[in-house]
C-alpha cells in the first residue's frame, strides 16, 4: 500500500486528477463477486466456479506497440516492456499493475472483479521530455477452456456484430491476406488502417466494439471491450482481442483506457444493454 501511495505521488496533478475520476467507473455488479483474479508472469487468471473450463487466462499485457504496423515486422512493432504486480488484495477481487516502458512510459493498471464481469482501468503517463509512439496495447485473451475448442475449431463459437447483428466466425468477405497469417482483424472507422495488427484485415467495420464467443454448451458467453479501442482481432492462439488504444502521448502527457470482460449468461440483448451502458462513445447498437 505504502508503494501505491508513493506511485501516485510521483504523478503530476494533471494525472492524479484523471486518475481520481476513471477509478469511479468500476464493476456493475450487485452483492458479492464471484469470479477471483490472481496475475504471474504477464498472465492474469479468472477463476470462477460457474465459468465453464473453471478460469479464463489473459496476456495482460501481450504487447505495446507503434503505428504504421498493420504491414511491418512485429518486432519493429512493438515495445519492450516490463509489468509488475503492486497490489493485490486478499479476497481475488482487485489487483493493481505498473508496466514500465522502454521509451519511459509507465502504465497503472486497475483490475477489479465483480459477479460476471471484469473491470480494467489504465492510466498511460510519459515523464520523459519526449514524445513517446506507444499507439496500442494488446490484452489477449485465450478462450479454450471457455469453447471447449482448438484452434482448428474455435471460430464458429466467436463473433463479432455486423452491421447490428450478432455474426459467428468465419463469415464473407474474411480477408486471408497478410504480412502473417492466419488470422484477423477489424479495425474501428477513427483508427488508421495502416496501424493495426499485421494480420489479414478485414474490409468489414464492425457495428460496435464487442468481440466475444460462447462457451462450449452455449449457455455462457465472454465478451470483451475497451474505451477507445484499436482494433477487434482473432488470433492464432485460441484467442480474441479488443486492443486499447493509447494513440501516442507528449512529454508529461497522461491517457486513460477502460475495458470490460464479460463473463454472463448467453443473453445478447443483455449483452448489448451492459455494453451500451458502460461504453456510450461506441455503442451504436
């Protein structure tokens, strides 16, 4: 506790203030939370008895990465970085990070659990006297355990909404073309397309910034989002992404992201009404 409360006092007021204010944004939930977080080594685990498979791991945080990535090498892309556990408390319900990147950056993450859902609330602050080009960073999560499936067979219990409507994997037109392959990517209208993974990118701007799937009975459903968000991705680990997106920032500059995963019953219009309500900037259904 003594090291958060030093943390915070190294921030400029611009940053506390900020700070301050995205921490009111938090789980939605009602009574006791059921789901436990724990993190190691880069991985945060989601622990649940009614979660199908038992947890949900996520890379948080996989990568920080530039622009112009969409048709570059991956490792021109991204930059090194380091992330410490800072705070965790005893009951699984909240645990606070730092990552500490290579061009200075440091990023304060808060992570709290609720009934079915997990709240993320990032702070990106940059000391330095330059400009940093950190654009986006990647929480990947893997969804076996939750589908049941392998890569070979996981697509059809994910979705992405088109054009409002709920619409399963693989689905035409599904770009097959790429710097590296297989895989895709969505990008949102604001986003440039040349700063997105360099995964074969879709044509198809998706109606909202939800990327999810179904658990192996069809009874659950996971389902992830961020404010603002760089990119929908499914990958090449039995995962799915809804990467934040940071968009650079100046000398003593400080940025705020939030993201939700959903951990509920397999209810989409519930989905959506959660959804619209904890991310108004991007809900357009």
């Amino acid at each position: 506790m003594r090291r958060n409360k030093l943390a915070m006092q190294s921030l400029p007021l611009a940053a506390i203030v900020l700070l301050a204010t995205f921490q009111r944004w938090s789980v939605g939930d009602e009574g006791a939370s059921t789901l436990r977080l724990r993190w190691e080594k880069e991985l945060l685990t989601i622990a649940g008895d009614e979660l199908p498979g038992g947890e949900v791991e996520v890379w948080h945080v996989e990568a920080f990465c530039r622009a112009g990535s969409t048709d570059r090498d991956w490792n021109e892309t991204v930059i090194k970085h380091h992330t410490t556990l800072t705070s965790a408390s005893s009951d699984g319900r909240r645990i606070e990070l730092e990552s500490r990147l290579a061009d200075g950056v440091v990023v304060q993450h808060v992570i709290t659990a609720g009934a079915d859902e997990v709240a993320f609330q990032l702070t990106a602050h940059n000391p330095t006297k330059h400009t940093s080009q950190v654009a986006w960073g990647q929480p990947c999560i893997r969804v076996d355990k939750f589908t049941g499936r392998g890569q070979d067979d996981y697509l059809p219990k994910s979705f992405v909404f088109v054009d409002g409507k709920l619409t399963r994997m693989p689905f035409e037109p599904w770009a097959r073309k790429a710097r590296y392959t297989p895989g895709q990517v969505w990008c949102p209208g604001n986003v440039d397309r040349d700063d997105v993974n360099p995964r074969p990118l879709s044509k198809i701007v998706p109606s909202n910034g939800l990327i999810g799937c179904f658990s192996g009975d069809g009874r659950r459903i996971l389902a992830t989002a961020w404010e603002p968000y760089q990119e929908l991705f499914q990958g090449i680990i039995v995962c799915l992404h809804s990467d934040f997106r940071i968009g650079g920032l100046k000398p003593e500059e400080t940025k705020t992201a939030r993201g939700k995963i959903y951990l509920m019953e397999a209810d989409v219009p519930a989905l959506l009404r959660r959804y619209n309500h904890d991310f108004p900037e991007h809900a357009k259904q």
